[in-house]
C-alpha cells in the first residue's frame, strides 16, 4: 500500500546534520543526559542502574501517574506512553479508522498529519480545512469547516500551537471546536506537541484532553521541553474502546517505551516548569530579533508573529524558496525550510525560534541577503 513521502523528514534527513546555520527547526534547545539529571537532582549512577529488560506496554505506571498530574481529568490508565511521538499519528489512523471513513485535516500540516490519514482511509477521503491568512495572521474559518462535514466524516485532526503558522485558538475557539466534535460525533485527533510554548499576551488554552470526552492527544518531549533525543511521546484517550485498539496496534509497532527514556523522561518530568521556561525565553528573545530583521528587508519578506509554539510561517518574495533554499545551504551553509513540505505553496519559509544558535544563523543569513541581488517575484 503506497504512502506519500513524508518530505519535511527527507528534507531534516538532508540536511540537520550537515548545515551549520539553522533558522528552520521545530524543536528547542536540548540539554544533555549529565545536565538534565542535574537538573532534576537526580545521580547519574541512576541511569545505570536501569534494567534493560521489556518494559511495560502501556508505559510506566509512575511515569503514567506523574504525566496525569498535568491533566486537570485525565487519569494514568488514560495515558498511553509512545515509543516515539511521531508514532502515535500512525497509531491513531490505524486504531480509529476504516478505509472509505472521511477525515478532515487543518492544512498547511506537519506532514503526517495529512500523509498518514490519506494512507489509511484514501487520499480522496481526506479533506483540508485551510488556514484563511489575513493582513496581520492566519484565521480559522469555523463556516468552511462545517460544510466539509459529511454522514461518513469520523475525525477531525489538528495541531495546537499550530506548525508552521506559530497559531492557538483562544478559549472560546476551542469550545467551539469541542463542540463541532461532539455535534456530529467526530473523533478529534489533537496533536499537542508543542502544548505550554506560550508567548507572553496570549491566552493560555487547556489541553483537548480536558475538555473533549471524544479527543486523542498526541503529546511529548520534543518540543516544549527541548528533549527530541528521547524520543518520548504519550497519547491520551478518556474513551477505553480506542484506547484498547490503540494498545493492540502498538505491539505490532514497539511494543513497549524504551526503557532509559522512561527512566529520562521521569525525570525531566520533575523539572518541566524549568525547562519550558528556559524555551519560551529563548523563543521570545529569537522573535525579537527576528522581527527586527524583518522590519529591514519589508519587500522581501511577509512577517505574521506566532501566538504561540516554536515556529512561524513565513511569506518570502522569491520565485521559488526551495530554489532559493538549497542554493543558499550550498553556497553559505544557512538553513531555511520551504514550506512547500508542509503543503504550502513556494513563497513560504518555516522558521523555527527555539535554538540558542538562531541570533549567528540569522547574521548568516542576513550577510547571504546582503552579498546576493535577491530577485523578488
Ligand atoms: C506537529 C508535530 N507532531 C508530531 C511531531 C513528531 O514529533 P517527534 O519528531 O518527536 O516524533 C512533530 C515533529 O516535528 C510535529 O511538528
């Protein structure tokens, strides 16, 4: 069975390990193991004292039960603890769906947000709902959704804080959205990976998990708290019959967590006010630079600020930004990612805020600007 080629992955695969100057990724700053065990306390010699043996499938109940404590009515037995995140999108398409059911998918997307439904249910089952751009942002249009609801559409699948476009609904949009679930008893896959990136001046909004009876939440520590290397992720599912489907299709995909991760993420769990901090300040710090450098180029470059989350979609006045991109990581080793990976058109970059490495990147990329007759479209 054919699945698309999961782009944004082929395109890091490219380059991450090999470009030194890097604007474009979604994750924050990582710590090594040494450090986050300081962090948190807790002696080194600890790790090596964790067993190598099978784990238990549904993840570690006491990390099961520290995770529940940031849901105000999920409970451990709700959580189901992933192998990596990227893996609970497969799970949820296989556990929910049938071939031939609809799905609806906010669009522009992290890529498997849209590849791995098309593959379960067929890509003409899966429709997008489009973000509207407006003058200053980006607009979810409630009306569009709506008319895309057929008697066949199962689930709904969107990503707050949204990648690329940096958007959070406020409260009042999440209701809304909760209730457009309920109403035609949808399933709502919410991908949170990026949950807690707040900026300061927006709303916080709850976790889906709180507030929909009928959500699957993807959550983990790649993003919010800088921890990509653990490769830990967990899905939250209140409704036992998924949950249970879920748990069946995952033997056939890992079976159990990793065991130092489990270990790893309990810890980093322990100090996950202090690490999301850390991001968000770094966040903040990155924006304001780079709103001052797009305030210097206004001609070449559209600027929209993200409310919240680690990236931003960017409009940038070139003929192509993948041309425009692979001959500039060539030439001066600076890294921009075209959006087209996410299913945006040729004029969009994603930026990423989270690195502490950005303020060198962008001097780069500002001297590549400047030594280079940029044609804009
Ligand atoms: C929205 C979204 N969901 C899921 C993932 C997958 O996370 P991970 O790479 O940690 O498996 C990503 C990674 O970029 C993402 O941006």
């Amino acid at each position: 069975m054919k699945i698309a080629p999961f782009a944004t992955e082929h395109f890091f695969a490219e380059y991450e390990f090999t470009t030194p100057y890097q604007l474009c990724n979604s994750d924050c700053e990582t710590v090594t193991i040494a450090e986050l065990l300081a962090m948190a306390e807790v002696d080194l010699a600890e790790l090596g004292q964790v067993s190598l043996g099978y784990t238990e499938s549904q993840g570690n109940p006491q990390l099961r039960r520290a995770l529940a404590t940031s849901y105000a009515t999920a409970s451990p037995d709700d959580i189901v603890v992933l192998g990596t995140p990227v893996e609970g999108i497969y799970l949820a398409a296989r556990a929910l769906l049938e071939p031939d059911d609809e799905v609806i998918v906010l669009s522009p997307a992290y890529d498997a947000l849209i590849n791995m439904f098309e593959h379960v249910v067929g890509t003409s089952n899966v429709k997008k709902w489009q973000f509207q751009s407006t003058a200053t942002g980006w607009k979810l249009d409630f009306d569009a959704l709506a008319q895309k609801i057929t008697s066949k559409t199962k689930l709904l699948v969107v990503n707050f804080p949204h990648n690329p476009t940096g958007y959070l609904p406020t409260p009042d949009q999440l209701t809304q959205l909760v209730q457009i679930v309920e109403q035609h008893n949808l399933w709502l896959f919410y991908d949170e990976m990026y949950h807690g990136l707040i900026h300061s001046g927006t709303p916080p909004i709850p976790s889906a998990a709180d507030v929909c009876q009928r959500a699957v939440v993807l959550s983990g520590l790649s993003k919010t708290y800088g921890l990509p290397g653990l490769r830990t992720g967990w899905l939250v599912i209140q409704d036992e019959a998924p949950r249970q489907n879920v748990m069946n299709w995952k033997f056939y995909t890992s079976i159990c967590p990793p065991a130092p991760s489990e270990f790893l993420a309990l810890a980093a769990w322990q100090v996950r006010e202090q690490l999301r901090q850390k991001n968000i300040a770094q966040i903040e710090q990155n924006l304001a630079l780079a709103e001052q450098f797009f305030e210097r180029w206004p001609d070449l470059f559209g600027w929209k600020r993200p409310h919240a989350g680690s990236v931003a979609l960017v409009k940038m006045n070139v003929p192509s930004v993948t041309q425009f991109a692979t001959r500039m990581a060539a030439e001066a080793g600076v890294l921009i990612h075209p959006a087209t990976t996410l299913g945006s058109d040729d004029h969009h970059m994603r930026m990423g805020f989270g690195r502490a490495a950005f303020a060198t990147a962008l001097t780069q990329f500002e001297n590549y600007l400047q030594q280079n007759r940029i044609p804009l479209t």
